[in-house]
C-alpha cells in the first residue's frame, strides 16, 4: 500500500506499506435501522515502527457497508458508511 499526502509545507510525502488482510469474522452491521449481513476484516498495514489497521465491513456480493481507513497521520482515520 501507498499513502501520499501533503505535509504542512504542501510537499508530496510518500510512504511505502506491507499490509496484510485476514478476515475476523462475522460480524452484521446496521445502518440507519437496516441490518447487514457482513465479514469483518482486518488489513494491517507496517513499515519500520509504524503500524496502522484499516477495518471493512463486506458482504458476501462483496459490497463494502462500512470501513475505517488510516487518511494521514495528522488526519487519523474516516469512518464510512455505504447509504
């Protein structure tokens, strides 16, 4: 995986990621009172001391309903939900 984003001097900083996928487990989820059927998964992401992990929501179709993905280390992490 490779994230690029602008620093605080609107440089271009990239970073170069091994990132591994596993699946958790079955988990639903419910979104605005609607209830999915999903596996949840887990991708976690590495290089040198830094580590983050990303979280998606997928069904079977293997339509994403809802993840959490690392924007930038300033930023943190968006959570998004399919509508």
């Amino acid at each position: 995986r490779v994230h690029e984003y602008l620093d605080g001097n609107d440089q271009i900083v990239r970073h170069d990621y091994s990132c591994r996928i596993v699946r958790v487990g079955a988990e639903p989820v419910t979104i605005y009172e609607r209830r999915y059927a999903t596996d949840k998964y887990e991708e976690t992401c590495q290089r040198g001391g830094q580590t983050f992990t990303n979280t998606y929501w997928i069904d079977a179709e293997g339509v994403v309903w809802k993840s959490r993905q690392l924007i930038s280390p300033p930023v943190g992490y968006l959570d998004s939900e399919k509508l």
